[in-house]
C-alpha cells in the first residue's frame, strides 16, 4: 500500500515482497569414463560406446567448428576429422 508523505513522493507502508529462487535440481551424475579410450575411435563405435556408458548427448563436430561454451551435463564431445575421433571433452 502506497503512501504519500509530504514530500509528495509515494513511500511503501509494508516491506516489498521477495520471490524466492526454487531448489537447486537433483542432477544425475555423469558417467565415470575415461575420456582418451575414444581418441583413435571411428565416430560410429564412439558414439555406441559412449551411449552405452551412460552418455544422454552424444556430440559429433568438425575440427576448427565454431561451438557455444556453455557447459551441459550429460553431454560428450567429439571433434572428427576423416570419420575418427581426434579429441574428445565433456560437457
């Protein structure tokens, strides 16, 4: 509720409202992978064996591709080059 003091400016009668943030997410944990097995992989088998680990995205880029930074849990990265894995990271 407004209230106008002599100032003539409006002043609040009662504390302002605060929205809280909700609880952080219980996230799954990622897999517990040894990274360099897929160096060396055809893209193909890298790609099985990562779903098959535990995986839930699977990303397949070219080398130099221009790419967000933005860390997404779950997610493996390949860089490809020729049909084989070259370099591999997560998130």
């Amino acid at each position: 509720m407004a209230v106008h003091d002599n100032s003539g400016f409006a002043t609040r009668k009662e504390p302002p409202t605060v929205a809280l943030m909700g609880p952080v997410p219980n996230l799954p944990a990622e897999p517990d992978d040894d990274l360099d097995s897929y160096v060396g992989l055809d893209a193909g088998t890298a790609e099985e064996r990562a779903r098959a680990r535990g995986w839930s995205t699977v990303r397949t880029l070219p080398p130099g591709a221009i790419i967000t930074m933005e860390y997404l849990r779950g997610r493996i990265d390949f860089e490809v080059d020729e049909g084989t894995v070259k370099r591999c990271w997560r998130g």
